[in-house]
C-alpha cells in the first residue's frame, strides 16, 4: 500500500479512503521514478482515469498532484465529475483543452476528458450515448 491520501500528495484534508492491495497506487515521487526507468516520453500516449466522485472539492489536489509529475498525460479523463451547466467553465487544466458531458437531469454522473493541446481529435457527437434511465454515459 503506498502513503499519498487518495491518489493526491499530501493533502491530509483529502478524504482518507482504504486502498485495494491489489491495485497499483503510486505517489507523485514512486510515480517520476517508474517513468524515469522505463524511459517514457511525452510522444507516447498517455492516459490518466479517475472516477473523481466530484470535481468540485478535488480539482486543486488534481492539478498539485499532476504538476508534481515529470510526465504529462496525453489524455486525463474523469468520470462522475458531478458537474452542471453552471459550472461548465470553471475546471480547465493549463496546456489541455477540454471536452465534457454533464449529467443535466440527474445528480452525479459526468465525464471530462482533457486533451494535451497538441493533440489533433475531433469528437464524434455520432457516438455520444447519454440514456438517464439506466445511468449511461459515454463521449467520444
């Protein structure tokens, strides 16, 4: 089991939830030393998933924690952001453009997906899913 609260460094006002011993969480420091060894560049793709379970009370310890790392993601995705129309622009990560699916009729839910600005991708409104009555979300 590894020391950050959460996933975040340090923050002890962070919600201290137990952690699955069978699932790999590295702090900031255990993070920059796996990426170092494995000679990871920024031209691979990157991707970082979190069910943030509410952007709102964690989007400061998010961005510490991702400009305490060497390595910056191609994509960050977050899912149950619980984000609302009023708070549309409110959570952009410097270097990212975002692109985000709010739950409009319902409380939770929610997906953001941050790109690297150097990313080329268009989104396929096509794809996007969204059906209230059996909690189905999807952005593409």
């Amino acid at each position: 089991m590894h020391s950050d609260n959460i996933l975040f460094n340090g923050n002890s006002q962070d919600i201290d939830i137990p952690l699955n011993p069978r699932t790999n969480f590295y702090s900031s420091q255990e993070f920059n030393n796996l990426i170092q060894t494995r000679h990871s560049n920024s031209d691979k793709l990157s991707i970082l998933h979190l069910n943030i379970r509410s952007v709102r009370n964690k989007f400061d310890a998010l961005k510490e924690y991702l400009n305490s790392l060497d390595h910056k993601f191609t994509i960050i995705a977050l899912t149950e952001t619980w984000l609302n129309n009023n708070d549309y622009d409110n959570f952009e990560i410097p270097g990212y453009k975002s692109t985000k699916l709010l739950r409009q009729n319902k409380i939770g839910g929610g997906i953001c997906i941050f790109s690297r600005d150097d990313l080329k991708f268009k989104l396929r409104n096509d794809l996007v899913f969204e059906d209230d009555t059996d909690d189905t979300e999807s952005i593409y």
